[in-house]
C-alpha cells in the first residue's frame, strides 16, 4: 500500500532501523517533556496548573492560560529534537514529515471538524445510553462567562496535539513503512503512541485498548491524506473538545480554562470511561472502532494494508 507520506519519509540521505525508531521516539518525548517544563517550575516556582492558577488568578481566562502554557512548555521541545534529528541525521527537511503547503489550510479544517464529530459522537452514544448528564459548576468557570478561557487554552491544544502527530504519525509511522512494511508502521507508532500515555493516572484496560486503536485510525488517516494537516487538527479538537467543550477529563486529567457544557459521566466506567475521561470507555471504542473500519475499506485499503 503506498502513500505519499511513506514517499517524502525515502527523501531521507539515511533512515534508522527499527529498536532505534521506538527508542528515540520514547527518548524524544519524555526528555522533551521535562526540558520544557523544568524553566517554567523554576520560574514561576511551579509547574502545577492549580498554583500557575493561583499566580495568574482564577479566572477562566487566565486558567486556561496557564494550562496552554504548560501544554506549550511540556510538548514544544518535541518539535526540537525532530527537527534536529533530521538534520543532522536523515539530512532532510522538517516538512517532510507531511507539512507540506498546498491545500494545508482545507485539510486543517477538515480535521478540525472530524475531530469535533468524532468526539461528539462519542458523547451522543453516553447521552442515548443515560450515561451523561449537566453538572453543575462555576458560574465563572462554565458557558459563556468561559469563553475565554476555552478560546485561550486552544493554543495550547493545537501544540500539544500535533507535537504528539509529529512523533508518531509523521516520523515513527513513514520512517518505519519506508524501510520496512507500510503495516508495521502502522502498528509501531500505534505502540509507541500507547507506550507514551501509559503513566496517565486512572488509566485502565479499555482506556489502553483505546489509546491503540485512536493510533490506529490516525495512522491511516495520516496515510490516507498523505500528510499530517489533518491528523493534527484532529488530535487537536478532540482534545479540546474533551475537556474545554464538554468538560469532562482528557486521558485522565482534568483540564483548566473553564468548559462551554459541563457534562458528567453517569454511567458505568467501562463505557464512559470513568476518571480516565471518555477515552476510557467503550463509548469512544464503538466510534474510533467505526472510523478505523471505515478508512481500512477506503479504496479496498482492507486487502492493501495486509499486503503492503
């Protein structure tokens, strides 16, 4: 199966074999984590985004400020040591990994709103279950006296997001399917990028299992465009749409900058997710599961992948 991502990937003077490609990756992450949060806690002399909030005030505005902070901080250095890596390594460019220009702004919008869908329908499937309900909150910290906040956290969703693309989709995915298979691609940075959130609290069986296969879908999304405009404007919205427009926990941590609806899980853990926020439970299972069918049969993608 071939795809203009796993091309741009063979642009590269050399590329790494496979133990490199997972050792790196985890490398990158978790050392580019910590570089970046540790000159924020030694400035502000805290890294927490409660006592950020207690700094900057409480209002949601300034909440979510504080949150895109840390998501800045914590996932911009990311960008660095792929940056870097392909310089001086695979010599060749940073657009590489699927930024390239033409149509960028028409893919980006495109997965902004699948990623709204995508999640809503999740929330659709609790809410016809009687899994979800209103909570009440705030006043200041809900509708639309959070504006703001949702509206200012986003920044730090956009980095976020597609910081964790560019490891996984657009380097650990295209380097490992140009040297080897396509598939094996695909299931690697679907590992990789289980393995990354595997120390977020309340994590649990179905939250893994989840984790995999939004990997999984994302993989061949990023496949099927043959770029990664799309994937990270996904990854993006889903989030922010997670904590910031339904207000309910994203991988297991509760967000700041306040929330359009504030939303609770009713239901049982194991289909709404429980502290581990949605993506924990079988409700996202059903809807990541229906996108990863429907992109496998894409073009007969189904036998393809198979083969490639």
């Amino acid at each position: 199966m071939g795809s203009h991502l796993i091309e741009l990937a063979r642009r590269a003077a050399r590329l790494p074999n496979l133990p490199v490609v997972v050792i790196l990756a985890l490398v990158f992450s978790i050392l580019g984590g910590l570089i970046g949060i540790i000159p924020l806690a030694l400035y502000f002399g805290t890294a927490d985004v409660n006592q950020l909030s207690r700094i900057f005030g409480d209002a949601p505005s300034r909440t979510g400020f504080a949150w895109s902070l840390i998501l800045i901080c914590s996932f911009g250095p990311f960008y660095l040591f792929i940056w870097a890596w392909l310089r001086l390594y695979e010599r060749r460019p940073f657009w590489t990994l699927g930024f390239e220009l033409p149509g960028w702004a028409a893919k980006y919008l495109r997965g902004v709103a699948a990623g709204l869908i995508f999640f809503s329908a999740a929330v659709a499937v609790m809410a016809a279950c009687g899994y979800v309900a209103p909570e009440q909150g705030l006043a200041q910290s809900q509708g639309r006296a959070a504006v703001g906040g949702v509206l200012a956290v986003l920044a730090g969703w956009v980095v976020q997001g597609a910081a964790e693309e560019v490891v996984c989709r657009g380097w650990v995915l295209p380097v490992i399917g140009a040297r080897y298979r396509a598939w094996l691609g695909v299931v690697v940075s679907s590992l990789v990028f289980t393995i990354l959130h595997g120390l977020n609290p309340n994590l649990s069986a179905v939250a893994l299992l989840n984790l995999f296969l939004v990997g999984l879908f994302l993989a061949l999304y990023a496949l099927a465009e043959g770029g990664l405009w799309g994937v990270c404007a996904w990854h993006t919205a889903w989030n922010w749409a997670q904590g910031n427009l339904f207000g309910l926990e994203v991988s297991g941590m509760r967000t700041a900058g306040g929330m359009l609806l504030n939303l609770v899980e009713t239901g049982p853990d194991v289909v709404t997710g429980g502290a581990f926020g949605p993506e924990g439970g079988l409700a996202v299972t059903l809807v990541i599961g229906l996108g990863i069918g429907a992109l496998l049969l894409f073009r007969g993608w189904a036998a393809k992948l198979v083969r490639a």
